[in-house]
C-alpha cells in the first residue's frame, strides 16, 4: 500500500500539529508563486519586511494561521545564494508545506515517533534548527521533518529518543536562528532520506519535481480539516 493510501486509511486518527486545528475557518491560504504580484515590490532579503507582508495578510483575513506551498513554484527563493547554482536553474519547488504562526507555538508530535536525528541549519535562508521523526506504520518506515524551529529545540533532545503522539517535542522559531525567515514551521513527509542527517532538502529544481513527488507526498493528509 503506497504511504498516502495508508495515511487516509488513519482517516484523520493523528494528534494535531497545532492546537487549536488548523481549518478552513481559521487558516489563510498564502501564495507565493510568480502569479502573486505582491511579490514584485519586496526585497526578499529583507525578513522584517516579508514578515510584516505575510502577517498583515493573515491579520486582514481575519485567520489565526497562513498555510500552503506544496509543490508551488516559488519566487522567494531569490533571497538566498542557498537555492541557486551558479547560471544554473534555480531550485524553487517547495516539497512540503508551512504553517505560518507567531514564534514559540508548540508543535505536536501527530504519530508514535523516534527522533531520528536534528541539528542546526544554519545557512541564511536554511531550515535553521531542524528536527526530523521516524514513524513505523503497517511495516512501513517515513519520516517527518520540522524546520525552522526555535533554538531551544534541540535541547535535551537525542536521535533515537521516542516521542509519542501528542507530545509537545518542538517550537516555532523566530528570524533570525530559524535561517531567517519570518515564524512558521516547514513541515514535509519524507519515504526516503537518501542517507541524509538533520537535513532534507526543502526545495527541488523545476526538473526534479516528480522524482521528489514520489519521495515527499503532500502532508495535507496531516490538516483534514483543509481538505
């Protein structure tokens, strides 16, 4: 049974990242793609700026939380030398979403878990301190990755380190330890870590966004209550 499948099995039986729940009635839906025209007057550069656009928005909708970016294609990532290759295609295809929230909001672990490894991200525009969970479900491993989180997160935490379904194991980070960016949480559903520690990446090239499709499917099924 592919992951998603057995994800919508669950039928919604997981421990809410957020509380309250993110819903249709509290949840602003953000665009960041090169069709939003709002973005053509912003040095992305400028955190206090970006964060000033994107909490007025969420103010104005008169919304708790923003939410989006699976897959979007992405003008943000001008803002940092991390997402470009030289003349090389910039990478700008989001993998998972986020959740854009004020700064020390805890998240909540959605299923049995172990700490399968974190660190610290540092890089302008990075994930900043990062966590990643391993879930065992009907035989099946995945992994869940938490970016962006305050510093503090990472204290006393150590991989292999169980974590149970609603337990508060993280907070949201502000700029500028959390790879400075305005306060959310990058939350994305990984099959296969490809050997990788602490780190995933986040955003893909254009080129590679099947094979990431594939390797991180939408964590929608994490929010029923946006569906």
């Amino acid at each position: 049974m592919e992951l998603l499948e057995m994800l919508n099995s669950l039928n919604g039986a997981f421990h809410p990242l957020f509380e309250p729940v993110l819903s249709l009635e509290n949840t602003y839906m953000l665009d960041f793609s090169a069709k939003n025209p709002d973005l053509d007057k912003f040095d992305f550069q400028n955190t206090l700026q970006l964060d000033q656009y994107i909490f007025e928005q969420v103010k104005l909708s008169g919304k708790q939380y923003g939410y989006g970016g699976y897959l979007e294609d992405r003008e943000v990532y001008r803002r940092s030398p991390l997402f470009t290759q030289g003349n090389k295609p910039a990478r700008s295809i989001h993998l998972g979403v986020d959740i854009w929230t004020t700064a020390g909001k805890e998240v909540f672990s959605p299923l049995d878990a172990r700490i399968h490894s974190l660190q610290n991200n540092v890089s302008f525009g990075d994930y900043g301190p990062t966590i990643i969970l391993e879930h065992e479900l009907d035989g099946s491993t995945f992994y869940t990755l938490y970016g962006h989180l305050s510093l503090e997160s990472l204290t006393g935490l150590h991989p292999g380190d169980r974590v149970g379904p609603g337990t508060p194991f993280c907070q949201v980070g502000n700029f500028p330890v959390n790879g400075d960016w305005p306060p959310h949480l990058h939350f994305q559903v990984i099959t296969d870590m490809m050997g990788k520690w602490g780190d995933f990446p986040g955003v893909c090239l254009a080129s590679e966004k099947e094979k990431f499709r594939e390797i991180c499917p939408d964590p929608v099924v994490f929010f029923r209550g946006l569906k």
